[in-house]
C-alpha cells in the first residue's frame, strides 16, 4: 500500500474507504494474532540479518589479514626472482670475461707461435727465420729480436692474464651457480607460500562474498517482513475505522439522495487527460465484469475496496507517485478538481457523505457515463455496475483526476 507524507496521518484519521452496508462478514481485517505473528517474524529476521553481519565482519577481517600475508608473499617473490636475475648475470659476466681473456691469449700465440718454435728447433726448415739471418745489419737484427722478446712478453702476460681471469671466472662461476640454486631453491619455495596464501585469499573472498550474498538476502526478507507488519497494522486501523464509520452510516437518519452544494473546494487543476480517463474507467469495468471481490484494505490485484479499486485504475492509467497516492474517499476529494454533476465525464469519481461534509464522506466510485458507476461496494454486494443514485448521500460534485 503506497501511503505517503501527510496521507499516512489522513488515511489513518479518515479511513480508506467506507460501504454503507452495516453487516460485516467473517473478518476481512488483519486479526491481532496475524500482526503478532508478522511481529515475531520480523524479529527472527532482524536477529537473523544482525548475526550474518557479525559474520561478515569476522570474514572481512580475516579477509584483511590473509591479504597482508598475500602481498607479503608476492614481494618476497619478486625480490628472489631479481636476486636470482642478478647472481645470473654476474655468472654470464664472469664467464665472458674468461672467454674475452682466452681470445687474447690465443691471439699472442698466433702471432709468435710459428717463430718460437722454429728458433728452438733450429734444425728443421729455416724458412721461418730467414728474415732474421737476412737482416740488414747488425741494429736491423737487434731491431727484429727485440721484436721477438717483446711479443715473448706479451705472450706470457696475457697467459698470465688468462690464467687469472680463467681462475677469477671459475670461482665467479662456482660461486653465481651456488647463488642461483640458493635462489632457484628460494623462489620456488616462495612461489608456494605465494600460491598458498593466494589461495587463501581468494577462498576467504569467496566465503565473504556469500556471506554478503546472504546478508543482502535477510536484509531484504527483513525489510519484506517489516512492511507486512506496518501493511497489517495499518490496515486493520483502517478497517476498524471503515467499520465504524459504516455503522454509522447506516444508523443516520435525513440523508438525502444529493445533498446540496456548500462550496467546497478541490484541486484548481487536473492530472489526467481524456485517453488516461478512459483507461481508468476499463480497468475498473475489467475488474467488475470478473467478480473481483471486496476486501478492506485491498487495492488489487485480486480484491478490491471502493478507494483501493479507485487507486488501481488510475495506477493502471499511468499515474504514480508523487502525482497518485492510495488516499481514502473523503481525502480524494481535496484531491481532484470538483466539477457539477451535471457536467460529468467518464473517469470522474463520485463521492457519498452520511452528513454533507467531506469529513463524513464514506464512499467513491468511477463515473461510467450514462448516470452509471463502477464500484467496489461492500463485502456483501461486492464491485458492482449501478446507478450513480443508488445509494442515499451523493455529493453535489464529482472529482475529476
């Protein structure tokens, strides 16, 4: 039921809407153990919400802390992966650096190898010395072996050299391989702690995210149940009025079939056209040609009671709020704009008072053309198609939307 601002307090003063038809049948209002009943409900679903809440901020919490362990864990990785990257390129560097040494190694002895040995062996083919024993001169020849000394030389300080770097290199090498086993050993290990607490994390988010699933779930049948408990509370306020009003109606005296006009005023403006008041009329015509039954309080699909099948057809037309809200009889009619009867519409509402007064106006109808009505008439007669005149207290104005 869609009672809003000031209509709440109106509705509850008021009443929805009254039958002048004195003779309740059963009890068409919420009875004290059905409001009860909706109490203890709503109460079980409130502990229940409250209990998944301190459930979901455990889980958060554990959340958090298997997070940190998580982020601990992947810096941990990556920082024995670059230790590993870095002990790798020292190894490859050490190893270059023995490589680049036996190159020139190598090359010293490209360069005097031949020469060396032909000096030594002296006895086999001279060809290889002939520019010594060819020289032009004493200084030429000095000149030449000087030379020889001199690449000799250079030949063992670049074996010297080699054999220093080659020693220097092996031990870098032994050294960069212990290192990258140590950290190859390390990043595996630290790969496992990472997956671990990732897959911690990620089963911990999994339970938060149900457990959030679940609160939502009693968040929403929480507030399901407080609204049957205020729908079944006001509702059987009401009814208790509509009743008493009824009673009353049909206990006084003097009504008459019109009752003369005392300038009461409405709205200035309307809220409908033409085409929205013919789709008013329809559903309410829908919805009496179906024998829909009376209930107080109801407003549809099912039951209907006079202002509730008053609110459903122009629902249906399009209006809503803040344009429409679900008022009782006498508050609709300070809630459209007041036309003679003699100038009626179809779409138009009619209202009856037991007194004159809008105070005292205990029923509404949908103005159907013709001098003929749509209504929801009470428990006993149900929605009915009728004569505007039919019953005792016809207001002298109608309310169009």
């Amino acid at each position: 039921m869609l009672i809003r601002g000031k209509a709440v307090a109106l509705a509850v003063i008021f009443g929805l809407t009254l039958t002048i038809t004195p003779a309740i049948a059963a009890t068409p209002k919420p009875t004290l153990a059905q409001i009860k009943a909706a109490k203890k409900a709503e109460a079980a679903k409130k502990k229940a919400a409250e209990a998944a809440a301190k459930k979901l901020a455990a889980a958060n919490q554990r959340l958090g802390t298997l997070t940190a362990k998580a982020n601990a864990a992947q810096a941990l990785y990556v920082k024995a992966k670059n230790e590993l990257a870095i002990a790798t390129t020292a190894a490859n560097a050490a190893a270059e650096y023995a490589r680049e040494t036996q190159q020139a190694v190598s090359q010293a002895h490209r360069v005097i190898g031949k020469m060396a040995a032909s000096a030594y062996i002296m006895g086999g083919s001279l060809t290889e010395i002939e520019p010594l024993l060819s020289a032009n001169g004493p200084q030429d020849l000095i000149d030449q072996i000087s030379t020889l000394d001199k690449l000799g030389i250079q030949n063992t300080m670049a074996l010297e050299r080699y054999k220093a770097a080659e020693i220097i290199a092996r031990d870098a090498k032994v050294k960069a391989d212990e290192a990258k086993i140590v950290q190859e050993t390390a990043t595996t290990k630290v790969a496992v702690a990472k997956k671990i607490a990732d897959d911690a994390r990620s089963l911990q988010q999994k339970e938060v995210d149900k457990l959030q699933d679940i609160q939502d779930k009693l968040a929403r049948e929480l507030a399901s149940a407080k609204r049957v408990r205020i729908t079944l509370e006001q509702q059987r306020a009401l009814a208790l009025l509509e009743e008493s009003r009824a009673n009353t109606a049909a206990t006084t005296g003097g009504q008459k079939k019109v009752w003369p006009d005392l300038g009461f005023k409405g709205r200035t403006t309307i809220r409908t056209t033409e085409a929205q008041r013919a789709t008013a009329v329809a559903f309410a015509k829908k919805q009496v040609l179906a024998r829909k039954p009376y209930v107080w309080g109801s407003e549809g699909p099912n039951a209907f009671d006079c202002s509730g099948l008053v609110y459903a057809a122009y629902r249906s037309a399009g209006l809503g709020w803040p344009n429409w809200d679900r008022l009782n009889s006498s508050l609709y009619a300070g809630y459209t704009k007041h036309v003679s009867l003699n100038k009626l519409v179809p779409g138009d509402l009619l209202f009856y008072s037991y007194k004159g007064t809008i105070s005292s106006i205990h029923h509404i109808t949908i103005y159907a053309g013709n001098g003929m009505m749509w209504e929801a008439n009470s428990k006993a007669k149900g929605l009915l198609y009728s004569n505007i005149y039919s019953i005792k207290g016809l207001m002298p104005f109608g309310g169009r939307v």
